[in-house]
C-alpha cells in the first residue's frame, strides 16, 4: 500500500487560492496548521488539518497558539513524560514574548519566576490564569472554527456569521457544563458526528454542521487540559441569544487586538 503523496505547497495554495482565516480577503500564502503542531507532543500533529492562510492571519495568531500550547502543557497532568526540553523551549518563548499571559499565583502579585512551572508537580499548579491568556484561548479556539468552517463548508467563515467560543479547564464542573452544552447542540442538530482523531488524546474533535440553517458546531478537547464548544452561525439568528454572540471577526484583527490590550 503506497502512501498518498502530499500535494505540493504550490499545488495546495492553487486548489485553496484564499485565506480561510480573513472571510478569503487575502490571497493564503501558507499551509497553516491547526491546531497550531506546537501544540502537539514532539509537534507531531494530524497530517490532514491544513488550512489556507495569508502572512497576516498566521502571524495574528502564533501568540496564542504559543499561550494556548504552554497552558495545554502545563495543566495536563496525564502526559506520560512531560519534555522538558519542548516545555521550556515553550516557557521561554512566552517569558521573550508575552510575560504577561504567564500564569500568576496571587492576583496581586507579578508572575513568579518561570522556572517554577516547569516542574510537573501538581501541588505547585495552584495558579491562576491571567485575563490576557483567556484572550489567547479564546482566539485560539476561533481559529480551529474557521478552520473547521472552511474544511466542512469549503467556504471561508465571513461576516455575516456570529461565534460564541467557550472554553474550559478539563475536570471542572465548567468542563462538564461545556460537554452538557455540546451534547445538547449535537442532538438538536442531529448531525453525523466525525470520528475521532487518535493521537492519544491530545486532540479529539466532533463537529455538527447544519447545512439547512448554515450552522457549524465544534466541540473539542486537547488532553486533560481543555475542552472547547464553539459555534459559528447566521448572524440574523444567533443575535436574538443571550449574551449575544460576537460579530465574526478575521482572526488578523482578533490577533492585533489582543496585543495593543494590555491587562
Ligand atoms: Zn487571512
């Protein structure tokens, strides 16, 4: 049995002209991943989950990529073997780049030294998780829904759609509230449910597409760390919900909104 051979960077970008991350505004210019590889052990991600991106687009989100890896990382305590060598290559890069999405132990104290998280011992992840890096997840999270849009529709998400993205730390009754709120959306529309994708359980995924009303649910989980339960729906629709559903936004705007808000 021969392996399919993976079509060029070139032959990608012909048979996916535009960015799917910017409602095809721009011309793509990478074969993005997403999830982002560097979530992944080893950064050895599933080989199908390529998307179409312009420069902007995957630059807006490699911080939170980056954030949402280190968090997956560190609150996981089900890794066999955390690599040490991988996290704190990670730890470093947010320390260079984005201290402030650190993990903090008191809320009114400065972030400890990073050394500290480094240590997979669950007695010291007593930390709380700073407004900043809930604005990465929360990007993080948008970014696989227009992927996941794109690559169940063949469309990127535009603006006449609204999102809701919600997040929670897996093992929480917020996480069970999130599952609660997947599983209801999923019967109601009665979708046929992808299998899952084995890598371990470091990503598993289901989505319900409800072609009829132009629906997309997504819900998600990334090991022991995180499940995620987004939608992307019609606009005229989701605005009668409350809290009311955010405006899509391309992920470039989203990605520099984040870094001009300091907490
Ligand atoms: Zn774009």
């Amino acid at each position: 049995m021969g392996r399919t051979v993976k079509p060029s960077k070139a032959e990608f970008l012909r048979a996916h002209p535009l960015c799917c991350f910017c409602g095809g505004r721009r011309p793509a210019f990478e074969r993005d991943h997403a999830p982002a590889r560097i979530v992944f052990r080893g950064k050895h991600g599933p080989d199908d989950f390529e998307f179409p991106a312009c420069a902007e687009c995957n630059r807006a989100a490699a911080m939170s990529e980056q954030v949402t890896a280190f968090y997956i990382r560190s609150i996981d305590q089900s890794y066999e073997q955390l690599d040490e060598a991988e996290y704190d290559k990670l730890i470093r890069g947010i320390v260079n780049n984005a201290p402030e999405a650190l993990p903090y132990q008191h809320r009114t104290c400065a972030p400890e030294p990073y050394t500290r998280y480094i240590q997979p011992d669950a007695e010291e992840r007593t930390v709380s998780i700073p407004e900043i890096a809930k604005r990465h997840f929360e990007l993080f999270g948008t970014k696989m829904l227009y992927a996941m849009y794109y690559r169940v529709t063949g469309k990127p998400a535009s603006s006449s759609l609204r999102r809701i993205v919600v997040w929670a730390q897996a093992g929480t009754p917020a996480a069970d509230q999130v599952r609660f709120k997947a599983s209801q959306w999923f019967d109601d529309l009665q979708v046929a449910q992808r299998p899952n994708v084995d890598l371990g359980n470091q990503f598993r995924y289901q989505t319900g597409h409800n072609a009829a009303h132009g629906y997309l649910g997504l819900h998600m989980s990334f090991g022991e760390a995180f499940v995620f339960f987004c939608v992307l729906g019609p606009a005229r629709e989701m605005i009668q919900l409350r809290p009311k559903p955010e405006l899509y936004q391309t992920i470039k705007i989203l990605g520099d909104r984040i870094k001009v808000r300091k907490p």
